[in-house]
C-alpha cells in the first residue's frame, strides 16, 4: 500500500513512543513503524519488569553522568523534558511512582506494563498511528526533500522522518542495529556500537568460585594498566560463574568494552572505613579475641566463604587463630578489603548488554532539534545514538527526552 504523513517514526521503543505522540499532539499526521508484534519490548524488560523509568537526580547532575560531550549534547533536551515531567506525565496518565535507593523512581505497582499502558493510552490520544510487524528494508530521500520508506509491500511518504530504532542490546526485543545502516546511508559517521552496562567476564578462578555472593554496597574503581582511573563507582556488586555483575561492575563497563588495553578493577569492599580506621578495628578484635578464627575479628557481614577464598590469594587463613596472625598478614587482609585488584578479561556481549555504547556521530546532530545536520528532515534520538548512560533511568530519561524534542522539531519542519 502507499500512504502519506507528515513525520513516519522508526522504532516504538520508548524514544519512537515519546517522537510520535510529540508529533502528533503539535498536529502532525504520525505513523510509527515497529518490527516486533508489540512495541515498546524493552520497556517490559527493564529493572527486572519492574521499569526503572527516571532519576530523581537534577537535570545537570543527570547530564554528567553521560560524560562530557554526550552529556552536553544531552542538556537542552533534558531541560525540555525533565525527570520531573516525566513523574508528572506518569501521575497525570494513572500511574504514581516511589523514589528507591540510588535515585531511582518506579511505578508504585513495580509493573512495567502499568508504565507501558500508560505511554500506549497518551500515543493513541494524541491521534497517532501504528504499524507492528515492520520491517524497514530503504528509506530515501526525494529530490523535493521529502522521505519515501519501505517496509515490506508498503511504501510510504514523509515529510520528515524520526529514527529511533535502538542499538544492538539486548537484540531479542528487536535493537539489532538496522539503525546504523540507515543513518550511514545519509551520511552520518558511526562510532564503533560496543556493549555497555553489561557484566565483566573475568578469568580469575577464585572470583567464579563466589558465584552467587552479593554486596549491596562497595566502592569500585576501573584503572589501566598504569593506574590511571578510568571509572569509579559506588554499587552493589555480585560475583558470577563468568566473573562480575550488578551495578558497580555494569557501570564501568563501558569503558572496558571501548577500550583494547587491559583494565583492572579495585574493589574496596568497606567503603565507609578508611584503611586505617579498618586496621585500627580489626587489631581491636584480634585482642578481645584471640582463640577465635581470623575470619570472625572482621566487622561486617562477610560471608566466611567469601573471607576465606579472598584472604587465600594472598597466602592467608582465614580459619588461624587470630593470636597466630602477624602484622604483615594483617596488613594484607586490610588491603584486601579496601583494595582488591580483579584482572578484567573483557565484558559479555550485546545479548547481555542493557545499551549500547556508540552509534550516530553527535556532532552531526543538532541537540536543539535532533536534526540530522547532514540530511533537513531527518532526526534521530534514543540509543541509536551516541549516548549512554549508567543504570538508574538515566537511559530511559535521554530517550524520553531526546524522542520528544525530535517528534516536536520534526511536526514542525
């Protein structure tokens, strides 16, 4: 079939969601095309199903979390559509929410579909379409400047275009890069996709031995191999059968991913202490108890397979006496809690990555608009994108808010 709109939208993820609706509340006649039999797939899958949808954090906070220049980039957009806006739009739409720990904001039912619902209910007030089971196969450029895509039989006209596919994460929900290939057609420049906010694979056997321990909260840092720190976080942290997941290793994964040098990370596992404060208490417990085992004098809640497998790398029992451990040996358990190094092997791939580091070159989009700078009429938002961020909504908020100023610039054009 052939048909004609004013702005056709790639992608019904949440920032495809947020273009369409934008664009078909200043007016525009809107069609979103999605390639899976639902949208909105990843929404479902998020937090756990429970859908971490923002941060409470401010916008400026927020941006600096991307870096500098994707969090540059990111400023204008997330002035327009705030975190703020989005809790509001979500209370407005039926849906309340609650902060949790590390800034997070969730729907109060930890629904994903409530979230989803939600956004469906606002696209279909606004007088937008929907196109499921697409598949986009070319979009051109006419010579009057306007867009024809085809999917499958169909063949559609467009003033303007919004891409909004995705990245290569999580490829099961139907991010498999298509994006990238359109956006090189026009022009644009693509950074190098790697996975991000995924797990580290490590090779070291005694961390895969603790497969299944958690820490709620340790401080980590990511250095290279001549110390300079690359990352650091303050996060859970879980050991695994391939090494390290949860949080604070997710975080700094992207800079392993994006990275060919070896990466080491350093895990204080006490980080409200200092080392000498650790030193000072641990002598403590070693006098009031002598006879009791080494592993027992550590303040904390330490699993005693955990203490016994780490202090062993160093050639320390856990299960001695606490009178039979020396200086040098209490020395080496203090920097083992403050500082374990853990050689990273690499990281998982995209199957197990929540986004993608890298796609469209940022300065070839303009941040005001989200219009392509090398081709009028074409926008491009969300994680097609070369921004990402850390976990904690921060991700959903750049593709709420990038959709939104790209929906509204492109009913404009």
């Amino acid at each position: 079939m052939s048909a004609e709109f004013d702005v056709v939208v790639l992608g019904g993820g949440a920032a495809g969601l947020f273009a369409a609706t934008e664009a078909a509340r200043r007016g525009a006649s809107v069609l979103l095309l999605e390639r899976n039999k639902k949208p909105g797939v990843k929404v479902l899958a998020s937090g756990g199903s429970r859908c971490n949808v923002t941060s409470v954090l401010p916008v400026h906070v927020m941006a600096r979390h991307f870096g500098k220049s994707a969090g540059r980039f990111l400023g204008h957009a997330f002035k327009t559509l705030p975190p703020t806006a989005i809790v509001s739009l979500l209370h407005e739409l039926g849906v309340e929410t609650y902060e949790e720990k590390f800034d997070k904001v969730f729907p109060k039912s930890n629904k994903a579909t409530d979230v989803l619902a939600a956004f469906l209910r606002r696209f279909e007030a606004a007088g937008a379409r929907m196109r499921c089971e697409s598949r986009i196969e070319v979009v051109q450029r006419q010579d009057d400047g306007t867009f024809v895509v085809h999917a499958g039989a169909d063949r559609l006209s467009a003033k303007s275009v919004v891409l909004a596919v995705g990245g290569k994460s999580y490829p099961g929900t139907g991010s498999t890069g298509d994006g990238y290939a359109i956006a090189a057609r026009f022009g644009h420049t693509i950074v190098t996709p790697r996975p991000a906010l995924v797990p580290l694979r490590v090779d070291e056997e005694w961390v895969k031995s603790l497969t299944g321990i958690a820490f709620q909260d340790v401080a980590v840092r990511l250095v290279d191999a001549s110390g300079t720190e690359l990352a650091r976080r303050r996060r859970p942290l879980l050991f695994t059968h391939f090494g390290l997941s949860g949080p604070a290793a997710m975080d700094v994964s992207r800079e392993v991913s994006t990275r060919e040098e070896p990466t080491t990370l350093v895990v204080d596992f006490l980080p409200d202490l200092t080392a000498q404060e650790l030193e000072r208490e641990l002598d403590r417990s070693i006098e009031v108890m002598p006879t009791h085992a080494l592993s027992n004098a550590i303040e904390g809640e330490f699993p005693q397979r955990f203490l016994d497998v780490l202090f062993a790398t160093r050639g320390v029992r856990g299960a001695q006496r606490c009178a039979e451990v020396s200086r040098a040996h209490r020395r080496i358990v203090v920097e083992l809690l403050k500082g374990t190094r853990i050689p990273i092997a690499g990281t998982q791939d995209f199957t197990r990555a929540e986004v993608t580091a890298g796609g469209v070159a940022l300065d070839e989009v303009d941040p005001a608009t989200m219009e392509s700078r090398r081709v009028p009429g074409f926008y491009v938002c969300g994680e097609v994108l070369d921004v990402d961020g850390p976990i904690g909504g921060f991700n959903f908020q750049a593709a709420f808010s990038t959709g939104h100023v790209a929906g509204a610039s492109a009913a404009t054009r």
